[in-house]
C-alpha cells in the first residue's frame, strides 16, 4: 500500500527527547525532506512492522461521539 505524503495533513503533537530531535532534524537535512515527511515516513514503516497496513478502525472521536446520543 503506498501513502500519499502529499495528502491534506492533520496537526498531531508529541513530546520527544531532544537527542531524538536533533538526529531527525539532521535526518530531513540528509534526506532533503521535511521533518513531517521524514517523521511520516518512520511511523508508516512502524505501522507495517507491526502489521497494520489498513486503518484498524472507522470510526473517528467525532463520529463516535454521535453515536452516543
């Protein structure tokens, strides 16, 4: 399955050593790709390391929520 890096984005926000943050930054310099792509890309490959390949579920927060009611 191959993703779209280019596809619209959405905010996700999370806290990480700085050692970590250095090594991607200089990573993204490597690689001429932004920090984002480089970070999507390492997530991409984790999700299929553990065998997720398709969105596990539907249903967002949002849609979830609605269904509450």
């Amino acid at each position: 399955m191959k993703v779209d890096l280019k596809a619209s984005k959405k905010l996700f926000t999370v806290r990480l050593p700085e050692s970590v943050i250095r090594d991607i930054k200089l990573l993204s310099v490597d690689l001429d790709k932004s920090i984002s792509d480089v970070l999507a890309e390492a997530v991409i490959d984790l999700v299929r390391k553990h065998g997720r390949t398709q969105v596990a579920y539907s249903t967002t927060a949002t849609e979830a929520k609605k269904a509450k009611r």
